[in-house]
C-alpha cells in the first residue's frame, strides 16, 4: 500500500513519540519500512487440501512476510491493515473460482479462548475486519491442543480432532473458511470437516500467505503457482 508523503511524514513523527521497529527487517523507526512494505504486495498463490478443496493464499510464507504475520499475531495488531491487502487477494481468487449458486459466506477458522486472552485480540477476524470483509460467526472458541509446529502433518491431524466445534445451523449453507496463515493445511482440513460434519459445504479456503507444497504434504496442483521458489527461499 503505498504511502502519501503526509503519511509518512506523521508516521516518522509519531515514531519520535513512540519508537518502534520494522516488522519485517528490524530497521529503527518505522513500523514496516518501504523495502519490507513492498515486501508484501499480493502474488497469489494456490494449493489444495488433501480432499481436494482449493487453498488460495496472497503471498508465499516465509521471509519478510513470515516476519510481519508474526509480529501481527504476537502483539502487534496494526499490521494487520498492512497484512490486509493479502487476505483481500486471496478471496477474491477464491471468489473468481465459484460458480454461481447460492450465496457464499466468509467463515473464520477460530483461535482458542486462552489464545485470544493472551493477545487481546483475535488474528483472524481483525484481519477480516481491516479487509473490509464479513464474516460469519460458526464455530464456538476452538478446544485446547498442543502446539503444532514440530509435529508430522498425520499428528497435527489426530491433535486437532474434536478441537473445532460448529455452534450455529450450518446444514444447506455454503463457506469459504478464512485463517492466517496455511502450512500444512491440517488445521483448515479439520475445521472444514466440523462444518461438513454439520451439513454445510465448504468450497474453498483463503489466507493472507501460505507455504509451497512440501514432499509429502498437499498434492501437486497444475494451476498453482509458484513451487518453483529457489531453495533457501524458506
Ligand atoms: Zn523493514
């Protein structure tokens, strides 16, 4: 998002005030500096779960972009209106791939309640709500699960059963699930099976980033792009 000359100006004034740091490079002064802000401009991307559903993503994980979605996760919330213009991209390739039908509602994959607690805020739906975005309110707080990082994709599976809970009537009502950021996509495949489990559909997911495929992950898909990132990349 580029920014106006006043902008920047009052923007450098306010760092006189409140100093930050870039969420991207660390550089003194501004919350994201203009390399790490360009850093973030859509390129779209796609995968798959392994049912088949269509994963949009506005940009490749890792990086400058790994760097500033964490920040904006672990307590810096005002990166999210920079983080926005992703989430909006992804959607709306999401958008363009749907066929006509009935309408189609934005459902947020949901954090835990002590996750939350300790934030003072929810990812997901501030990243919605900076996109200019609804949302629909399906799923009660997720359950308790131990964290995901280190586990196999298998693991991550089994941990996450039972963690998503539909608390609305979702039966004949059609979703595209939104979350932050996809790896191995077990958490979207376990909160679309909560909602298919209740009767409704989900026809794809969107994030603001997501990782290539990886061996043994998610199958290949002809129509995404781009797996072809220099290693080291990540
Ligand atoms: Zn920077």
């Amino acid at each position: 998002m580029p920014e106006s000359p006043l902008t920047a100006a009052l923007l450098d004034a306010a760092a006189l005030l409140l100093p930050v740091v870039c969420a991207g490079c660390g550089a003194d002064d501004r919350a994201l500096c203009a390399t790490c802000a360009a850093a973030i401009t859509p390129a779209p991307l796609r995968r798959r779960l392994p049912d088949g559903t269509p994963v949009h993503a506005g940009i490749a994980y890792g990086g400058v972009v790994r760097q500033v979605v964490v920040a904006m996760k672990d307590g810096r919330p005002g990166l999210a209106r920079r983080l926005a213009p992703l989430l909006v991209a992804a959607v709306a390739a999401a958008g363009a791939e749907l066929a006509d039908g009935p309408p189609v509602e934005l459902c947020a994959v949901p954090s835990t309640r002590r996750a939350r607690r300790r934030r003072g805020y929810d990812p997901v739906p501030l990243l919605l709500a900076r996109s200019g975005l609804g949302v629909a309110r399906v799923f009660a707080p997720a359950r308790p699960h131990p964290a995901q990082k280190t586990l196999t994709r298998a693991e991550r599976a089994a941990h996450l059963d039972g963690v998503f809970r539909v608390r609305r009537l979702v039966a004949g009502r059609r979703f595209v699930l939104v979350d932050d950021v996809v790896t191995t996509g077990a958490t979207l495949a376990a909160a679309s099976a909560a909602i298919r489990a209740s009767g409704g559909e989900v026809l794809a997911a969107a994030a603001v980033a997501s990782t290539p495929r990886r061996v043994g992950d998610l199958p290949a898909d002809p129509a995404g792009a781009p797996w072809g990132l220099p290693s080291g990349a990540w």
